[in-house]
C-alpha cells in the first residue's frame, strides 16, 4: 500500500572559522591536551565570534542544504530548528532563519530538547509532512553553546562547541515496502526526573539570567548507554531490521566512550559509525546533521543507505530516528 514519507533531499552544515584547541583550553583552565582526548576523544571545537548568532549558523547551514536538494526557499512551507541557545528569548530562532533564507509561507517554529533536539525536529517535521499539512521542510540543528558555559569549569567547558546542521525533506509517495526511501520510524522519550543532571542555572523565569551549564558527568554516561540503547532498539523493532542490517550509525557526538558503549553493545562495528567529535566537539541539536554532513562529503551517504541517528540530552531527553538515504 502507497504511503507518504518524508525524504532526506539535501544536507548541509556550517562551523564558524575560530577554533579552539586543548591546548587553547589549557590556557583558561586546569586541564591538558591529554586530560581532555583521554576523557571524551575531543581534539578542538569551533567557537562563534562576538555577533555571531544562532540563527546566522543555521541559516548557512540551511542555505548549503537548500542548493545540494536543488529546492528554492519558496517551496518550503516548514521551518523548525532545534536549538537550546535561541537568539532571544522569543521570537523562535527558526523564525529568523525563515525570513533570511527569503520562506514566506507555512510556518516556522523552534524545538527545546537540547542534545536530542534534532531527532526531536525531524520526528515533528515528519509527521507533518506525513499527514499532508506541509510539503517540504528544513530541520535545522543549531547552537552556539559557548555563551552558557562557565569557562572555568573544566568539567563542562572543555566538552562543547558551535555549530549547525540542516536537512531538506520532501513529501514523497513510497510503496509502503522495507525499501522506501525516507524516514522509516522516529521514537522520542524523555524522563523529567533526571533534571538535575544536567540542566542550566539559569533562566528569564527563574534566574532572570541566561545560566550556565551543569552537569553530573558520571551519572549522565551511566544513563545514555542504556536509554539510548533501549530507544534504538525499539526503533528497529518497529521496523524489522536488525542491527547488522544498518549501513551508518549517526549518533550525537557527546562523549567517545559513550558511542564505543552503545556501539558495542547493539554490535554495530567501527566502521559504520560517524565520528566528528575529535573535531566539533559536542554540539548539541547541531551535532546530528553536522555529522550527516561530514558523511555526505566523505560519500557514505549514497541512496538507498539505511541510516541510523540517536541521541540524549538534558532532561532527560532522548530518541532514535531510521532513515533511507
């Protein structure tokens, strides 16, 4: 039976131009080049400058993606970014990134779930394109995570960057068969009472402040190993694939020894993961599409690849998504 599914057209991505090595780090904290690669497998992290906004990192992103799905910005009637440092507090950034890339219809809206984030976005995104109210969307992943860290926690400062990511999906008539291109299954969950293990102390309703990052690093690990695990799996029962059946294995880029845990615990070999931690950092909603991106460009990406992405954020949020390329 013939049914709708949301096609990956394009991908694109943008990191801003300053890096920020270890040994840059080492300079503002008590920490070392190989305290930092032994603990998460970071090298560096792209850093945005002074003026430089969340929206200005999605809309690039977005612009890159629009051009390889061959799609003008005004055949697309979605916008929804995921982000976790929005420009302003309202309006949506996804709002600002609509008026920039020149999208004058539908609508545009932003999605909080912090690192989970852009699974969060497609999974909505998909279903609305799934029920017909909107034919084409951009998702964009995009965060500028270093104005809410506190440089001189070298627990927390040393894991994150900036960056941003975005896909194009179309509307497109399937067979309803194991083959269908596009998004196959999306699942999201999330458990409130984690909260305090990763959060930001700060907010316009609580702190009036924007807040700084903070985090329970063991506990964190503890947790994402077996929540995300558990989510994949549910993911590819509802599909009826099996693990070696998947051909690359996006995950969130948060920690090495996290991905090596999951990897090795659904059995999905080295050679099918995307790694670009070593050089991103953890990005956040952004880290997803950046990776999708570096896989483009490095052509592990080719039509008809069965493409599996994860994540875990604060709150806990978490989710999986299967797609064919």
């Amino acid at each position: 039976m013939a049914v709708i599914r949301s096609v990956i057209r394009g991908v694109g991505a943008y990191l801003p131009k300053r890096v920020m090595t270890n040994d840059d780090l080492a300079r503002l904290v008590d920490t070392s080049d190989a305290w930092i690669r032994e603990r998460t497998g970071i090298e560096q992290r792209h850093i945005a400058e002074e003026g430089e906004y969340t929206s200005d990192l999605g809309v690039a992103a977005s612009r890159q993606a629009l051009v390889r799905a061959g799609i003008d910005p005004i055949d697309i009637d979605l916008v929804v970014c995921a982000t976790a440092t929005p420009d302003r507090t309202f309006p949506a950034t996804a709002v600002r990134i609509q008026s920039d890339l020149g999208v004058t219809k539908g609508a545009a809206f932003d999605v909080q779930a912090v690192c989970s984030g852009f699974v969060y976005a497609l999974a909505i995104a998909d279903n609305f394109l799934k029920t017909g109210q909107f034919k084409r969307a951009i998702v964009v992943g995009a965060e500028t995570f270093s104005r809410i860290l506190d440089w001189e926690d070298r627990g927390t400062c040393v894991l994150f960057g900036d960056g941003a990511g975005a896909v194009v999906l179309e509307a497109q008539t399937q067979l309803g068969s194991r083959e269908d291109r596009g998004i196959l299954a999306t699942r999201i969950r999330s458990d409130g009472r984690f909260e305090e293990l990763l959060y930001v102390d700060g907010g316009p309703g609580s702190t009036k402040t924007t807040g700084h990052l903070r985090m329970n690093g063991r506990e964190v690990f503890r947790h994402a190993v077996q929540k995300i695990s558990g989510v994949i799996e549910e993911t590819l029962v509802m599909t009826g694939y099996a693990p070696d059946e998947i051909d690359l294995y996006v995950p969130h880029q948060a920690n090495k020894r996290i991905l090596d845990g999951i990897a090795k615990r659904l059995g999905i070999p080295q050679e099918k993961v995307v790694l670009t931690l070593a050089k991103h950092g953890n990005t956040s909603a952004a880290s997803i599409p950046l990776a999708l991106n570096q896989a483009f460009e490095d052509h592990r990406l080719q039509e008809g690849r069965l493409v599996l992405m994860e994540a875990m954020g604060g709150g806990f949020t978490w989710g999986a998504a299967l797609a064919r390329w």
